[in-house]
C-alpha cells in the first residue's frame, strides 16, 4: 500500500502531471488532433513552470505554515514530554557516528532546546524505517528514532531523558505509537516538534490518535527577498520545493478522507 501511494503522489506533482500532458498532447499531435495538442502541450508547459518559480513554491508553502508562526520557547507552556517527529535526518548506519542531516533536521535541534529549557523532561523520538522490507537483512543501519537519539545526545540530552519509538513508518503511525507510549507512562500532553509545513497533518493525526499537543514548529521558509522581476523565472530548487508542499496538502487530504486527521 506504501508503494501504490508514493507512485500515485508522484503522478499527482507537478512534473508528473506536466509529463503526462505532454504525453497526451503528442499522441493527439499524432492523431492530427491539432488543437487538443496544442492545449495539452500549453497546459503542460505552463504547469511545470507555475510551479518552478519563487511565487508559485512560497504561496503554497505559506497556505500551509501561516497557522503556525515561529514559536517563543519561553512562551511556550511546559508539557509531560516533547514528541520529535522524524523527517530530518537520513538512516544511521553502524560504521558511522552520526547521521547525515537533512533540511528538516532543525526538529531535531528545536527539541534539544526545548528539553535544555526545561519544558518537558522527557523527549520522544518516533520514526522506524519506511521501507523495511528493503532493509531487512542490513542490521548495520538503525531506525530514524536512534538516529535522532543519536544527535539528540550530541546536543547534550541525556540518554536517560529520550525514548525512541522505533516502529512507525508514516505521520499516523507516528502519532497512534506514539499515543500508546504516552498513555503507558501516564503522559497527558506533549509538545509537537516537526516543520511547520508539516504541522497541519501533524496535528490533526495526533489529536486524531486522542493525545493533547500544543504545535511547536520550525524549518520555516527563508523570507523571499527575490526582487519582483524575477518571482516568475522558474529554477529546480522552487519546483522540488512546491511538489513537497503539494504532497502535504495531498497528504492531508488523504488523512482526513480516511478519518485520520
């Protein structure tokens, strides 16, 4: 089901919507079906360039971070522990001694900080493998949540302080692990670390699962400071920018159509 949903997404984003409406106008072009293939062929071009350019990736990435502003750590209230979503880093192998970080790996940061401020005393780091099948066999590479422990120690959080949920493969496994973990230690509420793009699906999946969180974001967005004439030159970066915040609000919708979020 993981794999059918990811090639789906990929169809839905704007190079795989933009390819195959080139597809389809060629075939009509073969078909001598002039005017529909000049549209598909228009269509698809102008729907991959919308999207690969600094307007069309900060308006949709703002529809999803502007409910949640940057947070104040002192503002925010203490809770029972501090819940890391995984997202930021890449699989800790055993001949390494730290993982690589990705973009989001500010979660990761903010969490430690959170903990250093006295916020929680405890920090839960969820995230297993996503594609265990293709690991298995390779026990020389560790779940996302140790990798995160992994740094979270590098950071100066104790070892006795963080415990990793090592099973979850998706944002609703986060949250329905993780809720079970919480009520085994008669944790009532939590603060939520993930990017702030994420947050919505976050939220609403953990709410969902029946455990109270207060959003505590981060990874926002750089404030754009591309002068006016250039908001419409298109660039790889902006297209990988919107499809990811494309396939949140996807993502999104799945999970409230199926009762999740």
């Amino acid at each position: 089901m993981l794999v059918l949903e990811t090639l789906l997404t990929a169809l839905t984003m704007p190079l795989g919507v933009s390819l195959f409406a080139v597809l389809l106008g060629l075939a009509a072009l073969a078909l001598c079906r002039r005017r529909t293939a000049g549209g598909l062929l228009t269509f698809g071009l102008l729907w991959l360039w919308g999207w690969s350019t600094p307007l069309g990736s900060g308006l949709v990435r703002s529809t999803l971070e502007a409910p949640f502003p940057p947070p104040s750590i002192k503002a925010l209230p203490a809770a029972d522990a501090i819940v890391l979503l995984g997202g930021g880093l890449n699989l800790l192998s055993a001949d390494r001694s730290h993982p690589d970080l990705k973009d989001s790996a500010d979660r990761i940061w903010l969490a430690a900080r959170l903990y250093q401020a006295g916020k929680a005393p405890l920090i839960i780091a969820t995230g297993g493998y996503r594609w265990p099948r293709h690991l298995q066999g390779k026990s020389n590479f560790r779940s996302e949540a140790e990798a995160m422990g992994v740094l979270l120690t590098a950071f100066g959080v104790p070892q006795a302080a963080i415990l990793e949920e090592r099973r979850s493969r998706t944002t609703r496994e986060n949250a329905v692990l993780t809720t079970e973990l919480a009520a085994a230690r008669d944790i009532r509420q939590v603060l939520l670390v993930t990017s702030a793009w994420h947050m919505p699906r976050a939220l609403a999946a953990f709410r969902r699962a029946g455990l109270a969180v207060i959003p505590a974001g981060t990874d926002y967005g750089r404030p754009d400071s591309t002068p006016p004439v250039f908001l419409l030159l298109p660039s790889a970066n902006h297209l990988a920018q919107s499809s990811q915040m494309l396939r949140e609000h996807l993502g999104l919708l799945m999970y409230q159509l199926r009762g999740w979020a």
